[in-house]
C-alpha cells in the first residue's frame, strides 16, 4: 500500500486528530474568513448533480447588475472581510470583458491589501491572463470526480481531461488555483475518492474545496440516494496531511447535510469559512442542492453565528486576505 492509500484506511478518529495537528502548526488557531457572493445562476451547462443546471426549468434565474455587486462589496469591505468570493452559472451573458471591467472596479474599491477569486467556469488560457491582468487573483473550478466517465455521465458529456488542463492553463496565468470533488456521487468507490485526493495532489492546487453531494429534487440525479459526510472528512483530513500549506474550506453543503458538519471540517484540517453574503432577495434561488443553510439570515447574522460556532472548536476567525502558503514558501522551510 503507498501513502495514500494507508491514510485512506487509517481509523478516522486517528486520522482527523493528525490532520487537525498539522494545520494547527501551518494556521495555528486561525479561520480565514471569505465573503462569497453568487452573483448569477444562469447557466448553460447541464449537469446530472446540478439544481441550477439549463435544463432545471423550475429555476428562478437573476442575474445581479454590476452596481448591486459593487455595493456589497464596498459594505463588507468596509466591515472588514479582506477576501471576496464571486461565484457564478456559466452565463453566457457574462463575457470575459464584463468580468474584467467587474474586477477592476472591484479592485479599485478594496486595493491590493483584498484578494479577488472568481468562479465562473471554464475560459481559455488567453482568457484566463486577462482575467489576472484585470485584477482576478484566484479561481476556484473543481473537477468534481477524477473518474474519467462518471465524470462525463454527470457533466453530459464533457471530458475530464479538458477540465483538468484548464486548471493548469489557471496556474501557468499566475493565479491561486483552487478545485475540489464532491463524495458520495452514483458509483464512486474508494478508488474514485483516493484518485481525488492523488489528482489534488498532482495538481499542485492552493485551494481544494470538498463536500457531499446532495441529490436535488429537480436533476436527473434526484433518486440516488444520500451518503454520510464521512467520506468527505476523510478525504479532508487527508488532503491537509499531504498538502499542508493549502487552504481549505469548511464547505457549506457539509453543514447542510449535517448541523455541526463545518465544525467537523473545522476539526479535520479546514482553515477556511465562507459566509454567504448575496442579498437576501437572489440567495434562495442559488439552490444547487436542496437544504442549504444560511438562505434566511443576512450575511451579518450568518458571520455572529459562524463566530459563536467557532468558540466549540477552540479557533477565531482571521479577517485577513489569507493567502495559501505557496508550494515554493513551503519548500524553503
Ligand atoms: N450537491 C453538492 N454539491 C454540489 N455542487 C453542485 N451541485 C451539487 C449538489 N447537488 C457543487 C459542485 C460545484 C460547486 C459549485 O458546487 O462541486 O462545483
């Protein structure tokens, strides 16, 4: 057995107090905190997992305007948040032009001291350039499976191997790459889950974002049934024993298949939360799944309650930009 695969099998209990005991010596006790704004769920991909996949006609799509993000920015930004997620459908309405205007606006708001990640699906390399010259600094795309055709049965259609090239088209364009998988999708196995940790590791990635899959009543999955989060804790725990210096999300569809699923995360490696602060009136119609919390409470509520979750588990929330500690950083230790 190599490494990876003796982790896999460890007892769980053993292996989160050791991923806990590394990220407390790379973070210490700190919880970088993003603000995360989903900005539009139109969409023109049609996957099987997705709630707001094209073909989900029950959607109730919106797309903000820029001013309307731009004014939560410069709320937050005034409140202290240092990091600001933008995530979005593929919408074919939102060019790579309109994303650079929105960058650079943004920037123009926070400065260089705030880090900018968008999320909002495949470009090309050339695009991926602008995207950084307008200000973007990181950029989160999972690849969700590592199973070539699970991968292309719940993605209709489309290859691993194009989605795992544009990763490496993010890093050669000099951003943070940030990807990830869900567990728990029709047919993985253990395998598919340790080929998720080994293509994290293999990619080299600053930013690895995981959580369970939660079958949405509207998409082509809706009957596959509901598997625990302890596959995505595992997985967790042992991205953070073999990729220290990553940063690593207590991810939202964790705690919303399990109340205290976060602070699990939380106590298995994770070093980073984020609150959800779309306004109100777009936040229930971002459902990529069913149950997600945090859809009735403004992101103001959604921080005071993260800070009271956050004193069970003996960590405080770091309100600045958090970078990754960089694979060279990490290699000079
Ligand atoms: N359950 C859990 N996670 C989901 N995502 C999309 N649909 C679901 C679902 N039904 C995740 C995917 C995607 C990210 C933005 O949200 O991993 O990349």
């Amino acid at each position: 057995m190599n490494k990876i695969e003796e982790l896999y099998y460890t007892d769980l209990d053993k292996l989160t107090s050791a991923a806990a005991e590394v990220c407390g010596r790379y973070f210490g006790s700190s919880v970088y905190l993003r603000g995360l704004i989903e900005f539009s769920n139109h969409c023109s991909m049609d996957c099987h997992y997705c709630g707001i996949r094209k073909s989900n006609y029950r959607a109730a799509r919106y797309r903000m305007d820029e001013e309307e993000i731009l004014s939560v920015i410069r709320c937050w930004h005034e409140q202290g948040l240092r990091t600001f997620v933008l995530q979005s459908g593929e919408d074919p309405l939102i060019s790579v032009t309109r994303l650079c205007r929105l960058a650079e606006k943004i920037k123009n708001i926070t400065g260089e001291k705030s880090a900018l990640t968008l999320s909002c699906g495949i470009f090309t390399k050339k695009q991926f350039k602008e995207l950084k010259n307008a200000g973007c600094d990181r950029y989160l795309m999972r690849f969700e499976t590592s199973d070539e055709r699970l991968y292309s049965r719940i993605r209709n259609g489309l290859k691993l191997k194009d989605r795992v090239n544009a990763l490496y088209d993010l890093r050669e364009a000099g951003i943070e790459t940030g990807s990830g998988f869900m567990t728990g999708l029709p047919g993985e196995t253990d395998e598919t889950r340790i080929g998720n940790i080994k293509l994290c590791k293999k990619l080299e990635l600053n930013m690895i974002g995981l959580g369970p899959f939660i079958p949405h009543p509207h998409t082509p999955l809706a009957y596959v049934s509901q598997e625990s989060i302890d596959h995505a804790i595992r997985c967790l725990a042992i991205i953070r024993i073999l990729m220290p210096g990553a940063n690593i999300p207590a991810t939202t569809a964790t705690g919303s298949l399990d109340p205290s699923g976060r602070e699990k995360m939380l106590s298995a490696g994770a070093n980073v939360l984020m609150p959800n602060i779309t306004p109100d009136k777009y936040k229930k119609d971002y459902l990529l799944y069913p149950g997600k919390i945090c859809l009735n409470e403004p992101g103001s509520e959604c921080i005071d309650s993260i800070t009271m979750r956050m004193a069970s588990t003996g960590k405080k929330l770091d309100w600045s930009r958090g970078d990754s500690l960089s694979w060279s950083q990490l290699n000079e230790q």
